[in-house]
C-alpha cells in the first residue's frame, strides 16, 4: 500500500516538472502583475476624470 501511495506521488511529480517550467511560472505572474498594474492605474485614471468633470461641470477648472 504505501509503495503504492509512493509511486503514485512520484508520478504526479514528474508529470507536473515535465508539464510545468519556471519560465511558464515567471511568465504567469509578470501577466497578473501587468495586468493588476494597468488595471489600478485604469482605476485612478477613472477617478481623476470623473472629478475633472464633475468640477467642470461646477464651474471650477482644476488641472
């Protein structure tokens, strides 16, 4: 039973180092950080020009 838990665990290891390279790992995170990234300065952008309009719209141009 256990050398069969044993091999079983090797097997999935090998298959998941095989399957699986550090290259495709940092190319995962750079993506989520890129995208988390743009997605956050997206947000703010959205802020900014929401205020500029509800100023203008105010009658008080900021820039």
């Amino acid at each position: 039973m256990s050398n069969e838990v044993s091999t079983a665990l090797q097997t999935v290891g090998t298959t998941l180092n095989e399957a699986i390279s550090p290259g495709d790992i940092a190319t995962i995170i750079g993506v989520v950080l890129a995208g988390g990234i743009a997605l956050y300065l997206t947000w703010f952008g959205i802020r900014k020009l929401i205020s500029v309009v509800k100023n203008a719209m105010k009658g008080r141009l900021k820039v």
